[in-house]
C-alpha cells in the first residue's frame, strides 16, 4: 500500500544535504510550511540555497535559518521589507548572496522548471539593472529578456487537505507558490492541516497531484496554532 504519510517533519527532512537548493512556499503565514521550516532549522543542514518569494520576517521561520547562518545564498522577490532585519543585517556584512528576481518572473521560472520549459523571453526587467548580462531579443516590436527556469532539489510548501497518495488541496491566498513548486523540485515535501482518507478529496478540487509529492506530513488546523493567534 502507498502512503506517503510521515510521522513527523523531521522525518520528512531527514535526508536534505548541505549545499541543497530549497524552496520554500508562501506568502507569510497563509501559505508558510512553518512547522516545515522549523525542522529544517533543527535537522542542520547548511550552505543551502533558498527560493522563496521573501527573505523572512522577524526572527523566526526563514528568518531564524538565515539568522543561524545556514543559507549562502536566497532567490526572492521582497528581500526587504519592515522586518526583514535579520537578511538587512547579513546582506550589508556581506554574508548572503541575493538574486532578486520581479515577482511574475520568479513564478513563471519556477512554472517553466515544471513544465520542462529550457526559457522564455519576458519584457519585465528589460532596461534594467536585472536583465544586465542576459540575452535579450526584440520580438514584435517588444524588447524581452531570456530567463532561465529556477530549479530546486526540494519544495517544502503548505497545502489544506491531503491524501495518504500525496493530492492537495489549498485553501485560498495560501495556494500561492505551492502547485508551481511541487513540480519544479526533486523532493517535495508538504505539510497540510489535515490527512484524509483515500477518496475523501473531490478530484476536481485536487490542484497539486500525489505525483508531484513525495512526503506529507500532517501539522493540525493552522487557525489552531500559536503563530496565528494574532490573525484568527
């Protein structure tokens, strides 16, 4: 019988290596592998390499791996915002590496490593400092830039509902980089509210299939825990 059901996220992430590039789902807590990211925070791999749409707030979850210094480098959209203090801190000493990245491109380049896209041509970025070493082309009268698809060695994302079989469900604004992720990394790893029984989930509300996954662990009702008791 297949299941892909662990019993802990530290088992999940047992086997993530240094040097590993990860992605991570988001945006904040809505769709955050919190639990996810904590336990890669205790499992102690290093010099990891993160694609996530931000660079972390406050002092916990990405923020707090950044803070233990064990990434080198971070692929993101919003490095800076209010509290993003800990990536300021280590950016400006010189102790991560940054590739920003617009928000449509980080998502469509990690679209494309799903989908076995080898690039595209976008117009966003063209004239700027981003597209400065990159092919560029001018296609109907539009000038574009090449990019690249962004591939990870794992996903670690969040979802709603899941099956023993590894399907998703999400549930609104939490859905974000989750499907897109899934399928443009070796190893994905999700952590969803609730495990249900084989058949339990509508197929047409499926939006990630068990074949993109290869571990599901199951972290409660998210309005249950303690990082959302300011947001309930």
């Amino acid at each position: 019988m297949i299941s892909k059901t662990r019993s802990s996220a530290a088992d999940a992430l047992a086997d993530i290596p240094d040097g590993a590039t990860i992605m991570i789902g988001g945006f904040g807590l809505a769709g955050q592998p919190v639990q996810l990211i904590d336990a890669l925070l205790d499992q102690g791999a290093t010099d990891l390499t993160i694609v996530s749409n931000n660079a972390g707030n406050g002092e916990t979850g990405l923020a707090a791996l950044l803070g233990a210094g064990r990434v080198k480098k971070i692929v993101c959209s919003f490095p800076r915002q209010v509290d993003s203090q800990i990536f300021d801190a280590l950016y400006r000493a010189g102790q991560i590496e940054l590739e920003l990245v617009p928000q449509g491109n980080l998502a469509e380049r990690i679209r494309a490593a799903g989908a076995g896209i080898g690039a595209f041509f976008t117009p966003t970025g063209f004239g700027t400092t981003l597209a400065e070493g990159k092919e560029t082309r001018t296609i109907g009268g539009r000038d574009y830039v090449l990019e690249f698809p962004i591939v990870a060695d794992y996903a670690l994302i969040s979802a709603y509902r899941a099956d023993r079989l590894g399907n998703l469900t999400y549930r609104k604004t939490s859905r974000n980089f989750g499907p897109i992720m899934a399928s443009a990394a070796t190893v994905t790893v999700a952590q969803v509210d609730r495990i249900v029984p084989l058949g339990d989930l509508d197929p047409e509300s499926v939006v990630t299939p068990g074949i993109f996954v290869d571990a599901v662990v199951e972290t409660g009702d998210r309005f249950e825990r303690e990082e959302w008791a300011d947001v309930r």
